[in-house]
C-alpha cells in the first residue's frame, strides 16, 4: 500500500515536471502580447462629419451651450483578464483572444468612441502585462491623434474598482477639432 502510494506520488511529481517543463520551453504555446494596432487613420472628413453632426444636433435642440455629448466606455477588458480570456477561448463559443491592441481598433474602428479605458483586473497582471497595456494606450493615443483625435485611451490599474472624477475630466470639443482633454485625470491632478 505504501510502495503504492510513493509510486503515484512520483509518477504525480514527473507528470508535472514534464508539464512546466513543456510550457517552459513554448511547446503547449507562446506568449501572444499586446497584439498590433491598426496605423490606418480614419479619414479626416469621417472625423469631421461626426463633429458637424453633433454640432447639428445640438442646435436643433436649441441647446445653447458649446459642450459636446462624449461616448466611451469605461469598462474594458482584454484577453489579460482571466475572465475575458476563458471567455474569448472557442471551447466556450469565443471567437479568439483579443490583447490590448484590439480594444484600440475596436474603439477606433468599429465602435467609433470618443475614449475608452482599459480596465483589466490588476490580480491577473504581471509587470511585463502592465507595461504593455500602458504602452499600448500610449501608441493608441499617438496612432490615433494623426490628423484628427478619433479616440482617446486611458488605463485604470485596478479594474472594476475605479473612480472617474467627472469635475476632473475636461472635454472640449471644437466644430473643427474633436479632441478630448483628460490631462488632469490622466497626471493624477
């Protein structure tokens, strides 16, 4: 019984030696990173016929302040979150993992927000996760500040406890220019 006993014991041990070892060295797959955001720009007359459109709007509602109403979202969570990586996998009906560069060119491309936060949870990231989801806010907002500011991205570090400021963030939204100021929010101010 005991010899037994030690046996499972060492085939358990090898069995998941040999596992770590497998994952070590990239065999069961690799590390996929942040993923490649989109350098095509949207077009400058897109960008300002959402601007007139909502400038219209405004007017005929006979609105007579300058602001502008801003969609985002605030909430966004990549395949760096554990719950959005099971949920992405294709065992469960996914369609594939998203990293952090597809919340930008979903935000830019298909959604057409006006900003969006990545949010994913902070007990699932590694340093080297960190960094990237803060660099790739950062390409985000240089790719699609050409020309035009079509979106503005943050991060929030610690995923679904956040607090937005709203007397904090500044939006301003010219008839020529769309672009939105979060520079307060975003230095910490």
């Amino acid at each position: 019984m005991i010899r037994k006993s030690i046996y499972t014991i060492f085939i358990s041990l090898a069995l998941y030696a040999s596992f770590v070892y497998l994952v070590a060295i990239g065999t069961l797959g690799s590390y996929e990173g942040p993923g490649k955001i989109s350098t095509s720009e949207i077009p400058e007359e897109i960008t300002l016929k959402r601007t007139k459109e909502q400038v219209e709007a405004i007017s005929n509602l006979g609105i007579t302040n300058e602001k502008l109403i801003l969609f985002g979202d605030l909430h966004v969570h990549t395949t760096y979150s554990s719950d959005a990586f099971l949920m992405s996998l294709p065992l469960l009906a996914g369609e594939g993992t998203h990293p952090p560069a597809d919340a930008c060119d979903f935000a830019r491309f298909c959604s057409s927000l006006d900003f969006w936060s990545n949010t994913d949870h902070a007990e699932d990231l590694t340093p080297q996760d960190w960094q990237e989801i803060k660099d790739t806010v950062r390409q985000c907002n240089n790719v699609s500040g050409k020309g035009l500011q079509d979106t503005i991205a943050f991060w929030v570090g610690n995923g679904h406890r956040k607090v937005v400021l709203m007397n904090l963030i500044l939006a301003i939204r010219t008839s020529s220019l769309k672009t939105l100021m979060m520079t307060k929010f975003l230095r910490g101010q």
